[in-house]
C-alpha cells in the first residue's frame, strides 16, 4: 500500500534528479549515484583506520559539491514540487481551525441595519455577546447542570479542533522535503566553491555557463 511517507521520498527524489539535470557541469542521476556510492566506501575507509590523516584530503568534497546551481533556480525547482505534491496545503488546514476557534469564542453573524434619515437599510454584522449568556439562562430553566455539561462540550470541542491540527499536520512532511533536499544532496549554489573543487580534487578546470542554466529551466 502507498503511503505518505513513499510519497514524500518519490518527490524528494524527483526533485533531486531535476536539480541536477538542470546543474553544470553535466551529470546523469546514475553518475551522481555512483559517485555518491563511491564516497561513501571512502568515508567507511577512513572511518577504519587507525591513523588518520586530514579528513578532506582523504575523503574530499562531497560529491553535490562538484555540481553548480543557482539557489534562486533550486528554490523555484522546489517550489514546483511542493506544489505538485500538496506539500504545503496543509498549513491552510491549520489556519482554518485556528479561525473556528477564534470564530466561536468571538462569533459573528449577519444582522440587517435598517436605514437612518431617509437611507436604505443595508446588511451588516454584529458580535452576539450576549447569546452564550442567554443560552445559561434557558439551560438554567430546564436543567441547572446542563450549564456544566455545556462548557464541558465546549471545552471537549477545542480540544478535538486542537487534535485535529495535530493529526493532520503535514507541514511536517513540507519541513521533510526542504531539509532532505536544501540541506541534502541538492547542487552547491557556490559556484566558486564548485569551479575550486573540480581544479583542485578532479585536476580539470571547468567553465558554468549561469545564464545557460537560467534559459533551460525558464525558458527565457
């Protein structure tokens, strides 16, 4: 059975493999994979010796940081899939609780205004202040202790609203996505770094072509 947690991984990856069809240099998602299998077999032989030398002349870079990408392009890249995922909507949700609770410790109903001085009346609003106190007093009439069970059944429905929004509080699988991709292994937006690392840990001296970048994402 799907679930959202499989969701969520099937949007992070697909982020991550359009982010780096999109970086420079060039690189397939296998490649980048293979590299990343590489890097690790080379962190866990470090990891085993004995006398260890500097972890980054050993080890060096990671490998999303031999790839460039404009963070202004990343952040638009995950944007769309946030998007297309939902990953955000929940938070409206949240608001819409909020709301309720606000609206039925404060509520307002609609109330005709009739018109002054020869004026037409118009539809207005007003804040009933007075209509929880005149409930206490029917509920008196017929049974005192409905008084009790009422707040009891008010304060059982703000309990409910606020277990509701912490059920279906998604915004965490929203703080998922951005921390496994921002602070993944999404392409470095330090072009400079990336032209460094390539010259001095590939031997090669690479060239980015920024606004060739920007025309294939954006299409300008």
């Amino acid at each position: 059975m799907l679930t959202r947690y499989d969701v969520l991984n099937k949007a992070v990856k697909e982020c991550l493999m359009e982010l780096y069809s999109l970086a420079q240099p060039s690189v397939s998602w296998e490649a980048f994979k293979e590299e990343n299998r590489i890097f690790k077999e080379k962190e866990a032989e470090y990891e085993a010796l004995e006398e260890k030398p500097s972890y980054s002349e050993f080890v060096g870079p990671k490998p999303f940081e031999f790839y460039y990408l404009p963070g202004d392009v990343i952040e638009d890249v995950c944007n769309s899939y946030i998007y297309a995922y939902k990953l955000d909507e929940q938070q409206n949700l949240l608001d819409i609780i909020e709301i309720l609770k606000n609206y039925c410790k404060c509520p307002i109903v609609n109330k005709y205004i009739e018109g002054k001085k020869g004026e037409p009346g118009h539809r207005g609003y007003e804040h009933p202040n007075n209509l929880e106190k005149e409930l206490e007093i029917i509920l008196e009439q017929v049974d005192p202790s409905f008084v009790e069970i009422s707040e009891q059944l008010q304060n059982k429905f703000f309990e409910f609203l606020d277990m509701a929004g912490q059920f279906f509080n998604w915004t965490r699988d929203l703080n998922s996505f951005q921390m496994s991709v921002y602070f993944g292994p999404s392409p470095s937006s330090n072009k400079e770094a990336v032209i460094e690392n390539w010259k001095k840990y590939r031997n090669k001296d690479i060239e980015i072509n920024e606004e060739q970048i920007k025309q294939n994402y954006y299409g300008e």
